[in-house]
C-alpha cells in the first residue's frame, strides 16, 4: 500500500519523537543511576557524620561527668585548703613561731657566718660522699640553705625578715624570670651556669659531683640554676635563700628551657652543662647553641653499663652520642668513659675530668696528719653498703682469713641477715665529723667495690677523702685509681689480704698526698670547666649565626 | 575593616611568624585591623607584631561578647576545626573564611566542605587546590583563594655570615613531622655517604612528642654517616632564618626538602636568600622551581639522580651562583609580601563586601 506524503511526513516525525524520547529516557536513566550513586553516597557519609555526632555526644557527657567529679574534688580540697590555712594562722600566731623568728633574725644579723661556713656546719649530718646516685629522695621537706654573707657576692641578699613561706607564694616561673634578670642587670656577675643534674636537690648530706660544683661556682661568685630530680610535681620546691642559686625541679626546668636558652642575660657568658643524657638535654642543646650558649655534656658514669645491668631503664644510647657530637666538650670522670665518649664522638672535644677533694671535709684535727703505721690493725670503709656495689664476698673471706684484723664499715643500705666474721663491724650512718674521728684509728681505707665496666669507669670520690685523711688506699680493681699514690688494688679476697699488709705498713709521704690533692679540688674542676667554656666560644658555626646577625 | 583571626593553640612559632607577616602588612598598609584568638591557651609564645590585638578566649561563651562588643566584618578560620563547632551556637553574622596554612587534616577539611560552614577558602598551595578540584569534580562547594607562601624581600635577602665553619651546611627546614623525618634521614644518611665535609641540619620540631624524637635520634643513631654530623634545632627563632639562611649558602650548602612536605614556605624563604634548594619532582616543588631552579629537582625514590644532583649543586660554584640569582629573581616575581598580601587583602575585601557566591 502507498502512503501519501503526508503519512510518510507523519511517520518520520512520529519516528524522529521515539527516537528523541527514547534517548531522553536513555539520558534519565543514566541521570537516575547518578542520582542514585550520589544519594548512596550521601547516606554513607551521612552515616558517617551521625556514628561521629554521637561519639561526639558520648565523649560530652563522659566530660560533663569528670567535670562533675573535677567539681566535687575542687570542692573538698578548697575545705582542706581552708583547714591549712586556719592550722599556718595558728602556727605562725603561736609563742614558738614568733621566737623562731626572732631566733632566726639574731642569727642572721649577729652571727655573720659565711654561707659556706654555714653550710659545713648543716652538714653536719651529712653521711660519707659519694659519687654514685644517692639512694632514692627522702620524704619531701623544704630546705632552707643559709644566706650568703654580704662580702661573698655581689647582688643584694634577700630581705631577712621576709619569711620563706611568703616567697613560695610566687609563682615559680616568676621567680626563674627575677633570678635571670638579677644576674642579667649585675655588672659584677661576667658568667651564668644552669647545671641540669639527676641527682635530688642541694642538701648538706648529698655530695656527687654535679652538686661539688655546683656549689664550688657559687662559691666563686657564678650564678647557677641547679635542675635537679623530682618523681611527683606535688613535691615542694626548696626556696633557695643563696642569691646566687635557684634550685628547679626537672619537669619546671624542662617548661623554662626555651625561656632560659633566649634569655640575653645581658651579655654574660651563658653555660649549659648536662650532667645526664637526658632526652630535655638532646633536644635543647642546639637551641642553646643558636641562642649563643657553651654546652657541655658532663659524663660521670658508664650510662650504658647501668643500662644493661637494668639499673638505668631510661638510657637511650643515641641521646648520648647526640650529645657528645653536639655540645661544645665532654668531660668524663674516667679514662674508661673518655676513651668511650671518644668513640662516639671522634673529632669532638673530650676532656678528663676526674671527681676531686671537698677540702671542707677533712677536720681540722686531721688536716696534714698520716695514718698510724702501727697499733691495731683496723681497716675503714665509709659510702653506700648495698650488695649491688659492694662486694661482700670478697670482703667477708678476707676477714675470714685474718680474724686479728678489725674492719670498721661506715654507711647505710647494708643488706639484711648477713653472715658476718665478727671482726667486721657495721657501724651505721655517720656525720663527717664523726667519720673525721673514727677514722683517726684507722690504718688503711678500703674500697671493696665489685669488679667490672662499671667500676672500671668509676672515679670514687671516697679516695681523695681517704687520702685526705692520711690513709693509704687499697681497693679491688678500679682501672681510673690505679695511679693515684698510695692506691693498691687486689682482684680476689688472697690479693686483697695480702695488699691490705703491705698498706698498713707501708710508709706515708704527706709531701706526696698533698702534691697529688693540691691539683684535684673541685676549685680545680671548676676552673677547667670554666676555661674550657671559654675556648668553646663561637667555635661552634651554629654560634656564628648569631654573632652574624649581631654583626 | 575588623577581622578576627581565630588560630590553633598549637599553631609553630614559624606558621604564627608567617601569618604575622601578613597581617602586620595588612594592619600598616590599609588601615585593617587584625585580631587574633585563642580558644585554648597557645602551646608556646608568639610574638605577634605591633597592631595586633590578641584575645585569650578560654570560655566558648567569651566568643559570643566579643563578636557582640566588637563587631568584625569577616572571620578567618586558620588551620582548625573547634571553632566551628561555637559557631553553631554563636552564629556569627558575617563571612567566615577557612584558611589552610599547611595541607594536615585534609581529611577533615573535605568532609567538612561536604557541608561547608565556612563562605571562602584560602589555601597556600596549587597542588592543594589540584587536589580540591579533583575531589569535588572541577568546582570546589565554596570560593577557594590561592594565597601562596610570601616573605619580606627586604628581610629575607642574601647575605653574608662570618663563620669559623669548615663544613658545608645541608639544613632541612620543614614541616616538623616524624613521617617527614623518616623520609629524610635515609636520604641525608646516602648523601652524606660521597661528602665528608658536610653537616646535616634539621629544625623545626619543637612541638613533636618525646617518642617521636627518640625515635629521631634513634634512626640517626643507626646511620652510617649522619650519627657524627646531624643536629636537630628544635626552635629557631624565625627573624634569625635570614641568618642562618646565609649561614648554608655561604658555607656552600643548600636547602634539602623532602617528599614529605607540604608548605612551599621553607622553600621561598630560602629562595630569598639566595640558597640553593634541592627538592623531588613532585607535587608543588615541580610547579615552584621551573626554569633554571629545576636543576635543583630529582626522581623521587631514585637515589642515585638525587646523589647526582646533590653532588653537582654543591660542587659547581657557577651552578650555585645561577640558582641564587634565579631563585631570587622568582621570589621577587610572585612570592613577595607586598605583592601577596595585596591580592589576599582584595579577597578579604571581596568577601566582607559582598555575597560569598561572588568571591
């Protein structure tokens, strides 16, 4: 059949309008399918936003809980505030505070004793020196260290009748910016010291090295701030009443480092020792050198030896090494730890700086004095008598082995139910001056600590006290003492007896013990630290920055 | 023109320096008047220039009366998220600006652009805004501003520092992130490999956590050659980089970057002070160092062209020269302060004036 024209016209554009709709719905449904993808999307992060609104919504409510608990707690600890408060009234209202006081003040008006006179005599219930750790803090007390007599330093002392508990009252960060600016504006001060240590804070019965020379600068007129150990930030801070120290907790020191290190000071030299390879240290220590200081890196044990004996669990070797190879110089206390510090720093500047004499220690009595060479044959040992260091094996069979000879032994920490030859005797923790007495009978002092890298990288202070006091030394093996005068090692309890005779009997040269101690004081110490802060100016190109921009 | 800064208490005192510069620019120059908030005590001082009011506003409810006693005409968001969450309550009648100063937490940053509670985006870096383009299909949901890294070319310029200094220098000024770390001492551990007489230094980093800089010094600890010449510079103050800048130039080092890092910054300034940088081809380093500077640019993960282009920047004096003058010459070009700082101000403009569609 023919269509007309018209029908075909008709036909075609009846096709043309399939053909459009068809491909529209093409394109809706491909839209469709996009829409649909979207929409999924969109509910997945819409899932996604309602799962994190709702642990936003659970984390609030845990938080309204704790600010709750926070709420109650700040409630009674303001109610024991009050009731401490209403108890220091009382105190500081009371008959016996006031003559406290009065006390306080006639002694430090009338009495005009140096601060280092002062001192010896706190410590008077010092026990024996030693360079180890000392033993773990006590409870915690405020320790008020004497003034500074007014002939001793330069900057003017504190107010004598300001009492201490009112200066804890400042903030502490307030009290680290006036000790910087006080040693920043006196011309009289050329160098500033901050000696970041491990140790507990300056007390009279804690003598290792960091604390030596920290006050020996003190004493030479250089201000310090003294960082030392604390385990809970509850503990009090000791006000320190020497103009010249600040004693700060390590966790405030650490919060002040970047205040410290940009802190000008005037111009004075500016020394940052590190008596401990502490992470704060190695990530300080180029901050101080950009900012113009001296760094030194103070090695006084075999970190690494404690660290495998797990006595020291929080030494990281690679600190050390980053510290040897980024301060300054490296002082080490024995030749065994300078030849290590080498090792890992080559190239770098390592000094021996071996521990030395507090000449404060000897009495007068015994001062220039030799040991008896005859008499009764008691040997002495005074320092820490826990079996990690001492060796009581060995001891216990030399005296086995000679029953006429008496050893007298000194110190704290002695382990319990020991089996002991009744030829030695446990005398307990002694004052220096007591030790200064008793040891007036000794013939020998002894040095039985147990043999090994540790010890061999161990300068005792406990030798230059001995000889101090006239006595010759013998010790088990201890490669740093082995030259020392008047020094005998032994390696077992047979060599040990057979040391100990030839010690007591062996003739002593006070010429010789003087010559030797005469070099090796902590003043001596001080005074290389200090001169090998000078030689360490702006030898450091980091240092160059800033005389460049100074420039 | 009140604006209100609102800036994360972790902000570095680089970022905080560089933000600074541009609104003390902004301050002196147009008669604007920056403020900048904390919503959470700073982790660290900054300095912020002169003209610069700070605001210390700990309780979300001090937000509200200082948007109500001093009204601003934008606010610009930097690099954080809290503060959007007051103002869902606090609800701020006037443009809210987002500005990204370096690429972290992008993740974030797009899910919030799913439903965006900010008028304007400001970001410093074209591979950022690639990436943007690409996530949201060409069209980002709300205007996005390329303000690229600037410095005061006046400032930062070469110069000379005398220094008792036999090494060369190779410092590594980046973002201070342990990812960015990882990356690097490998690197520097294999450059310093052919080169004894150079010194490899690392700042920036302050912020990081004590395991992450154990965990530094342990990696460098176990290198071959970088344990006896790396130093980590926690904080530099940054109106002494010029110095130290010159410091590395002079000595005959360079300026390394990284895979890892993401702000262009490092590399301006040291660009500025005509320092030599090396830097991967990737990402925006390829876009920055074109032309002459490209001699600076190596394979990513190919040691031996990085080793190669290491050696030969350092040790072709007349290479060193050019790259000083040409990376000099391309900051003055497009990352000078003045110049920067004057189209971010037209932006800022824009949007306190008009509709946030017409940004």
């Amino acid at each position: 059949m023919e269509h007309s024209p018209r029908w075909a016209r008709f036909r075609w554009a009846q096709e043309e309008a399939l053909a459009d709709a068809q491909s529209r719905l093409a394109r809706m449904e491909s839209g469709l399918v996009s829409l649909q993808q979207k929409v999924d999307a969109l509910t997945g992060r819409v899932d996604a936003l309602t799962g994190r609104v709702d642990a936003q919504a659970h984390l609030m409510t845990e938080t309204a809980d704790r600010i709750g608990q926070l709420a109650n707690g700040l409630g009674e600890l303001t109610r024991q505030l009050d009731q401490v408060a209403q108890g220091l009234h009382e105190v500081r209202s009371s008959g016996p505070w006031r003559w406290f006081l009065r006390l306080r003040r006639f002694r430090q008006e009338c009495l005009h004793e140096t601060w280092a006179q002062r001192r010896s005599y706190l410590r008077g219930a010092a026990a024996q020196s030693s360079d180890r750790e000392p033993a773990p803090p006590p409870p915690p007390v405020e320790v008020t260290l004497p003034e500074a007599s007014a002939t001793e330093v330069s900057m003017p002392a504190p107010a004598p009748d300001v009492p201490f508990e009112q200066r804890v009252d400042v903030p502490f960060e307030q009290r680290v910016d006036a000790f910087l600016d006080r040693v920043a504006g006196d011309p009289a001060i050329e160098r500033f010291v901050v000696m970041f240590s491990s140790t507990v804070h300056l007390r009279p019965d804690v003598g290792n090295r960091p604390n030596r020379i920290t006050e020996t600068l003190i004493k030479q007129g250089v201000p310090v701030i003294y960082s030392y150990w604390r385990w809970f930030d509850t503990e009090p801070i000791p006000v320190d009443e020497h103009p010249l120290l600040l004693q700060s907790p390590v966790d405030k020191t650490v919060a002040m480092m970047e205040r410290i290190a940009r802190h000008p000071l005037g111009g004075k030299q500016r020394v940052f020792i590190a008596s401990i390879p502490h992470l704060a240290c190695a990530r300080w220590v180029n901050v101080f050198n950009a900012s113009g200081w001296v760094t030194l890196y103070e090695c006084r044990d075999d970190w690494d030896g404690f660290y495998r004996a797990g006595a020291a669990p929080w030494y990281q070797r690679c600190v050390e090494g980053y510290l040897v190879n980024n301060c300054d110089a490296t002082l080490c206390t024995a030749r065994a730890l300078q030849d290590k510090m080498r090792q890992m720093g080559p190239g770098r500047t390592v000094v021996l700086s071996p521990n030395a004499l507090d000449p404060g220690f000897v009495s007068a009595e015994n001062q220039g004095r030799t040991a008896p060479r005859d008499g009764d044959p008691i040997i002495g040992y005074f320092g820490h008598l826990s079996p990690q260091w001492f060796d009581w094996g060995i001891l216990t069979e030399a005296a086995r082995c000679e029953p006429t000879w008496r050893f007298e032994l000194i110190g704290r920490d002695a382990p319990e139910r020991l089996e002991l030859p009744p030829n030695i005797c446990l005398l307990g923790p002694r004052t220096p001056t007591e030790i200064n007495e008793i040891a007036r009978s000794w013939r020998v002092g002894l040095i039985p600590f147990k043999m090994g890298p540790l010890s061999d990288a161990v300068d005792p202070i406990k030798v230059y006290e001995y000889l101090a006091l006239g006595l010759p030394v013998v010790s088990l093996r201890m490669a740093q003492i082995a030259g020392y005068p008047y020094v005998l090692q032994a390696s077992d309890a047979q060599q040990l007896t057979e040391q100990l005779a030839v010690a007591m009997r062996l003739p002593l040269d006070r010429q010789v013990i003087d010559a030797f101690l005469e070099s090796n004081r902590w003043e001596d110490r001080v005074q290389q630290l200090l001169a090998l802060a000078d030689a360490s100016r702006e030898a450091d190109p980091l240092k160059g920055v800033m005389a460049g921009l100074s420039a | 023109m009140r604006i209100l800064y609102l800036v994360p208490p972790s902000l570095s005192d680089h970022d905080a320096a560089r933000l600074g510069l541009r609104l003390s620019w902004l301050a002196a120059n147009r008669g604007a008047s920056p403020h900048v908030g904390f919503l959470s005590p700073p982790d660290r001082e900054a300095a912020w220039p002169a003209g610069i009011q700070v605001h210390l506003l700990t309780e979300p409810w001090e937000l509200g009366t200082l948007l109500n006693e001093c009204p601003f005409n934008l606010i610009v968001v930097v690099d954080w998220h809290r503060p959007y969450l007051l103002f869902e309550q606090a609800n701020p009648p006037v443009a809210i600006i987002h500005e990204m100063i370096a690429n972290r937490d992008l993740e974030t940053v797009l899910d919030l652009l799913g439903d965006p509670p900010m008028d304007a985006m400001v970001i410093q870096s074209p591979y950022l805004h690639s990436m943007l383009a690409a996530h949201f299909n060409k069209r980002a949901p709300v205007p996005v501003c390329l303000v690229p890294p600037c410095v005061p070319t006046d400032t930062f310029r070469p110069g000379s520092v005398q220094v008792p200094a036999q090494r060369r220098i190779v410092l590594w000024s980046g973002s201070p992130e342990r990812r960015g770390w990882l990356d690097f001492v490998p690197l520097a551990d294999e450059l310093a490999r052919g080169h004894d007489d150079c010194e490899f230094w690392v700042i920036g980093g302050q912020s990081i956590s004590d395991q992450a800089g154990s965990h530094l010094l342990r990696q460098v600890d176990g290198t071959l050659t970088l344990k006896h010449r790396f130093r980590w510079i926690q904080q530099f103050d940054y109106w002494r980089l010029p110095s130290l800048l010159a410091l590395v130039s002079g000595s005959g080092g360079l300026v390394l970057a990284t895979g890892q890092e993401d702000s262009l910054a490092p590399i301006v300034e040291a660009l500025a002070c005509g320092c030599p940088v090396m830097a991967p081809r990737q990402r925006d380093y390829e876009q920055a160092l074109g032309g002459q500077l490209a001699a600076g640019l190596y394979e990513p993960d190919a040691v031996q062209d990085a080793t190669a282009v290491f050696g030969r920047m350092l040790d072709e004096r007349g290479l060193r020269l050019d790259l000083a003058a040409a990376g000099r010459r391309l900051v003055e070009a497009r990352y000078d302060l003045n110049m920067v700082a004057r189209a971010y101000l037209e932006f800022l403009v824009k949007c306190a004036c008009e509709p946030p569609s017409a940004c």
